[in-house]
C-alpha cells in the first residue's frame, strides 16, 4: 500500500486494536494522522468499546448464571 492513500477498514480496526493495549507503531501511528478521518477512529474506537463491555457483561452473567446466583 502507498504511503499517500488513506487507511483501509481493515487498517483502522488493527490501529484501534492497538491502540487498546497501546501497542502501535511510528509507521502506522504517522499513517493514521496524515490520512485517517478522525470519524472513523471514533466510530470503530465506540463499537469495540462497546463490544468489549457486552462481553464482560456477558461473561459477567455466565459465571454468576454457572455459580447458581
């Protein structure tokens, strides 16, 4: 992929994957601010956010349904 041409989908999930545990690249870090549209950080950032939280909300009542509470 060029430099000069915006971050594909799949490039933005990676980047706010990493971003989670706060392991990203220089090259990808200068990617994601010299082409990347803002909205779409946000946007992926807010669904895996709430992906995480439904998923410990659901392990969450697992454990409790498994522990008979």
């Amino acid at each position: 992929m060029s430099k000069d041409t915006k971050p594909s989908l799949w490039q933005v999930m990676r980047s706010v994957l990493a971003s989670f545990f706060g392991v990203q690249s220089t090259a990808n870090r200068e990617r994601d601010f010299r082409h990347g549209s803002p909205a779409q950080f946000v946007v992926i950032g807010l669904l895996f956010t709430a992906l995480f939280i439904l998923s410990i909300w659901g392990l969450v009542k697992l454990v409790l349904y498994l522990a008979g509470v």
